[in-house]
C-alpha cells in the first residue's frame, strides 16, 4: 500500500479518511437531528438519564474526532496535492466543485469548535470518550445557548453541503468518468 498519490487516485490514507469522515458526519448529523427534534426531555423519555448523557456524550466524542480527522485530512492534502481530473473537468464544475469542498472544511472544523464553545459556555463538560477536557472559555448560558443555535443552523448547511456533494459523486458514477475512482476505497 503506497501513502504517495498515483497520477489519478489520492493515496490510501487520504481515502479511508475521506470515508471514515463521511460515516461519523453522517452519525452526528442523525444524533443531532434527534437532540432538535426530541429535545434533551424527549431524549431523556427515550432513553433515560444514562442513556440520553452517552448519546451527549458520544456525539461531543466523535465531532471532536472530526476535528482531529479533517485537521489530519488537510496537513495530508497539503503534503500531497490531490490528483489531476483526467478528463479535465470544466471551469463551472471545478469551482463550485472547490467550493464546496472549501465550505466542507471550513464547517467540519467550525462545527465541534463551536459546539466546544457552546458546551463549555452552558457549563456542561466537555468529554472525548470518558475523558473530560477543558472547556475553551468559562460559563455564559446566554452565549451558549446561542452557540448551540449557531451549531444547529451549520448543522444543517453541512446536510446541505452533504447533499449537493452526493449529487456530483453520483452523476459521476453513473457517468463512468473516472472521477469517483480518485476516492474510492478499493
């Protein structure tokens, strides 16, 4: 298995990453569907008090991994530049193409930093998989509670995101041009 970039896929680890990524942002974006939807007393009646604090505690885990795995993403993105299209795509798609995956990054470290504030801000503990880690500023239920709508809103910009960068991997599979063989797994 090679780490450098043959002429038209990104190397091995980028791709698992790419994926690995794509199923937790899938998982936190159902997780957090269900904190909207039931809110924290309908979560509660659901699953109990255990229950609903794992759930907490898992979706804070995981964003927090995101974090971890799309700062780890870029470092490798910059280290080895992504593959060339062959066939070359059009000027229209390479941009929104690009920006897309621009707004991707931007909200998939925007997002688990935001939410850190927000949990440090409303005085919940900020836990990575049973550890606790320091909160990024002190308590502010009135910031945090605003940070926890501000985390909602890009929740929903990502599913969006998410959605019109499904579109373009699918035509492009169904196209057959090669395109989705630059991330695919085998």
């Amino acid at each position: 298995m090679t780490i450098l970039a043959t002429t038209n896929r990104y190397t091995f680890l980028q791709r698992l990453l790419h994926w690995l990524i794509a199923l937790l942002v899938f998982g936190l974006l159902m997780a957090g569907l269900g904190f909207w939807a039931l809110g924290y007393e309908g979560l509660k009646g659901l699953l109990g008090d255990e229950g609903v604090n794992t759930v907490y505690m898992l979706h804070k885990s995981f964003g927090i991994l995101v974090l971890l795995l799309t700062i780890l993403r870029l470092v490798l993105r910059f280290r080895t530049p992504p593959p060339a299209y062959d066939p070359p795509l059009g000027l229209i798609e390479r941009l929104v193409g690009g920006g897309i995956h621009l707004l991707l990054y931007v909200f998939l470290i925007g997002l688990p930093i935001g939410g850190w504030i927000a949990t440090a801000a409303s005085g919940y503990p900020i836990q990575f998989f049973g550890m606790t880690l320091p909160g990024i500023i002190g308590e502010n239920k009135e910031l945090g509670e605003m940070m926890f709508t501000y985390h909602g809103i890009g929740g929903l910009i990502v599913a969006v995101l998410l959605l019109i960068h499904i579109a373009a991997g699918l035509k492009h599979w169904k196209l057959k041009d090669g395109i989705m063989t630059r991330i695919s797994l085998p």
